[in-house]
C-alpha cells in the first residue's frame, strides 16, 4: 500500500515546477503526517526534493521501461482500449498514430482495416504496415531507441505541414489536475505538433498511467477531445476530467 501511495505521489511531482504540500493533500486524500513521512522517505532515497512548502521531482528518479517491458504491461487492456478507439475512427478518415504501445494496438486494427491514410512517427507501426496493403507514411526524424520513436527537428518540420482528421496520442504518465506526460522533452514536442494538426485529439492509455511519473507535460486535458482508458480513476476527479473532454472508460474493469 505505501509504495502504490509513494507511486501515485511522484505522478503528481513534476521536475521545473515546484508542487505545494496543501494540493498534495487534496490529490492523495491522505493524512500531512503521512505525507510528510512519504516525503521525507522519498527525498533520502533520491526520488524529490523537499522545498519551503513542497516538493520538487529529481530528473534521475524517471526511469522509462524498454519498448519490450511496456508491451507486456496490461496487454489485454491495451487491446480493449485499442478495440474502442479504433471503432470511433471512420473509413476514410486520416489518422497520425503516435508511438507507443497501446497506440501500436490501435494502428494494427487500422491496418488490417486498411481503409485509413496512416501517418506516424512509430517504427514499429511502420514495420507491420510493411504486412498489409495499407496507405502509411512515415514522419521521419530521428530514431529514439527506447521508445522507437522517430523525434527532432525533422519530424516536427514534418508535422507543420499535416492536417488530419484525427490524431492518437499515448502518454507516459496521467496528472488528474495538470494532464497528460511524457518522459523526454523532444517526444513531447511531436505530440504536441501533432495535437495541433488534427482535428480530433484522442488519448490512449490504460489505468497504470494514473500511479506512474514523468516529469515533461506536453498537453493539458483541455487539449484533447477524448480519453479513452480501462479504468477511470475516483468518481470526483472523473467528474473533473468530463468537464474538459468526453471520458471513456472500456473493456477490463
């Protein structure tokens, strides 16, 4: 229990923004002396720094899991959220898919499909298009090896010249007040580019990302249209969230 708490506390941290103890409370739902002690625990063990009146994330406290480590994490859940989103995108329509796993699960409907244009910046989106006679164009840019995504100033140039009808966005981490996050400032940047080419904004991520930290933001929820997740978290932050965007919540509860 104290570690999922202590998990759920760095989502809430960020690197460059310092996160006041009274919002803490109010997220956690927990006791000050109990944060206190989580905090205090945290910071000797290298994960924050405490300041006057909060908290800070340490950089070297994201340790991002290998592309092979995050396919393994909640497969079945990725496939029910991938099964929904890829339902809501019509034939015909133009679609930018983002790396990541659960946006992978997402492109390989839409490729058997093979009745969408497909952009990406994925590498592994682009080797199973290789298998159908689907219409998939690479971003370019360059290759990040661990989440096998293609960044930079390439990939960006690219982005400012596309205009889709939808756009699928994976995160690394969920803020229930702040938004969607990734570990790396460059990945950030093509979603972001690529939120503001489409139409439609739509994220995927599967319930983990509720307890897990990075520390870039990249988007407010105010920036997407929808979320499409596998478990939603308590009744009041939801209630929050449908104020900004339409919320689904799918498949394995």
């Amino acid at each position: 229990m104290r570690n999922i708490r202590q998990q759920k506390l760095l989502s809430l941290l960020s690197i460059d923004l310092e996160v006041k103890i009274s919002t803490l409370l109010e997220q956690l739902d927990i006791s000050e002396a109990t944060l206190r002690r989580d905090l205090s625990e945290l910071a000797e063990n290298g994960k924050i720094v405490r300041t006057h009146g909060g908290a800070l994330l340490r950089p070297e406290a994201i340790n991002e899991a290998s592309f092979l480590d995050k396919e393994l994490s909640a497969p079945e859940q990725k496939r029910e959220i991938a099964s929904y989103a890829a339902n809501i995108i019509p034939t015909g329509a133009s679609v930018y898919i983002d790396s990541g796993t659960t946006c992978l699960e997402v492109a390989r409907i839409l490729l058997r499909r093979g009745d969408c244009p497909i952009f990406t910046n994925s590498l592994p989106i682009l080797i199973d298009a290789c298998k159908y006679n689907a219409r998939v164009t690479g971003i370019g840019g360059t290759l990040r090896e661990v989440s096998r995504a293609l960044i930079g100033s390439a990939a960006l140039s690219w982005l400012e010249n596309l205009n889709v009808d939808y756009s699928l966005i994976g995160a690394s981490a969920l803020n229930v007040s702040r938004g969607a996050y990734t570990t790396e400032t460059l990945e950030a940047s093509v979603k972001q580019h690529a939120i503001q080419s489409s139409n439609q904004s739509i994220l995927v991520c599967d319930h983990s990302k509720w307890i897990s930290s990075a520390p870039v933001r990249f988007a407010r929820w105010s920036d997407f249209d929808r979320l499409i997740t596998d478990k939603a978290p308590e009744s009041t932050t939801q209630k929050h969230l449908q104020q900004q965007l339409q919320v689904n919540v799918v498949g394995v509860k």
